[in-house]
C-alpha cells in the first residue's frame, strides 16, 4: 500500500520489473507486454496506477500488465527514455509499439488498450 495525497492505493496485482528482470521479461511471451514506469512520490502516477490495476483484468487475454519503479529500476526507463512520468510503453516481442505519458482517465486508457488489441 502507498500512501499519497489521494489516500491509499494498493500496486501490488501487477508484478515490478527489475533492472535484472526487464529485457527478459519484455522479450519473452506471446501476449503484448504493458510497462507502467512510475515512482511512488508521483501524484499523477498514483492516479494512473489504480486504472491501470481495473482494466489489467479485462485485458489479461491480450496483454500482461508489469511497472517499473523508476527509483529502483533506472536503467530500464533511461534504455527507453523515459524521462516523463508516468510513462506507459507497449511492447509486443521486446519493441516498444505504441505508449503515451501522464495520466490519462479511465476510459481514455480502456479506448487506447482496445484500439491497440485489435491491431
């Protein structure tokens, strides 16, 4: 649970990559991998991550859901350039294909999983 402005939110359903953990992670599997890069100090990052923890569910057929802590997994945003959060980045076989910055609302996050699924 990390407390915040917003109260307390819970990030625990989706799993954190590593450093030692993202390239193999990213580059493994059939389904699209989704990358949340996040730092537990950021308020618009703690509004996305809850969204992000709704709608996982309903795309677990087509997409695995990870984050990233910026703080204590720097070299995988910096591989991306990730120097904006949060940070979303899709991937499908270890290429990132699609993502966007800054927190977007429920529906707006559903809208863009949808479109890119059906790709």
């Amino acid at each position: 649970m990390v407390p915040n402005s917003f109260g307390t939110v819970d990030f625990n359903s989706i799993m954190e990559l590593t450093d030692q953990n993202f390239d193999q992670t990213i580059n493994s599997g059939e389904k699209l991998i989704l990358v949340d890069f996040f730092a537990v100090w950021c308020e618009p990052c703690s509004i996305l991550g809850p969204i992000l923890e709704k709608v996982a569910g309903e795309f677990s057929n087509d997409i695995t859901f990870y984050k990233v802590n910026l703080d204590q997994a720097p070299l995988a945003a910096q591989k991306f350039g990730v120097d904006r959060i949060p940070t979303v980045i899709l991937f499908n076989k270890g290429k990132a294909v699609s993502g966007f910055t800054g927190a977007l609302p429920e529906q707006n996050v559903r809208d863009w999983l949808k479109n890119v699924v059906k790709k």
